[in-house]
C-alpha cells in the first residue's frame, strides 16, 4: 500500500514507531550510549546502573552501544526518544558560539 501511494519513505518511521509502541507495551526501555571510543566493561556496567537508576526499576532496560569517534570525547545518550549529549563535540560547539557573540 505504501508503494502504491508512492509513500515508502514512511517505512523506517512507521517500524520506528512500532518498535516504540511495542517496548511501550511491554514496560520496556531502550537506551544507546554514543562514545569516541569503545566503553571498558566496568564503564559499560556503571553507565547501565545509572540509566536503571533514573528510569526506576518498574521498566526492563536495554542497552546498545555505539562508536562514533566524531564526538572526539564524553558521551551522548539516547534514551527512547530523550536525548543528553554530553560530547566534547558539543562542548567546544557551546564554547565557540558563546565566543562568538561576545
């Protein structure tokens, strides 16, 4: 049907939205921890038990991580759709611009 209507760009989306609907459904949270480099064990075990802390324990967390050297530093974290981006990146972006204007 998409296609046909020539709406097929909806398709990444409408499954987004689903996968959302469903973690929903079944009390769930997903997070994605963003770093330059890859996290060490106790890093990954530290940032995880923070997240649970601050979701609380009612909901089931599931954690991806992601490597994206582009953010030189920190982290940015995405949990369901909220998002802390606390990257070097975006630091120096702030410093710059707070620069800028003066």
């Amino acid at each position: 049907m998409l296609a046909s209507k020539g709406h097929l760009n909806l398709l990444k989306d409408i499954a987004t939205d689903y996968e959302r609907l469903v973690a929903f459904e079944r009390n769930e949270a997903r997070a994605t921890v963003t770093s330059a480099e890859p996290l060490s064990d106790e890093q990954k075990r530290r940032i995880t038990d923070a997240l649970k802390k601050r979701i609380g324990s009612s909901q089931q967390l599931h954690v991806s991580e992601k490597v994206d050297p582009k953010i030189l530093g920190g982290l940015v974290v995405t949990v369901d759709d909220k998002a802390v981006d606390l990257s070097t990146a975006t630091q120096i972006r702030k410093i710059d611009s707070a620069l800028r204007r003066q």
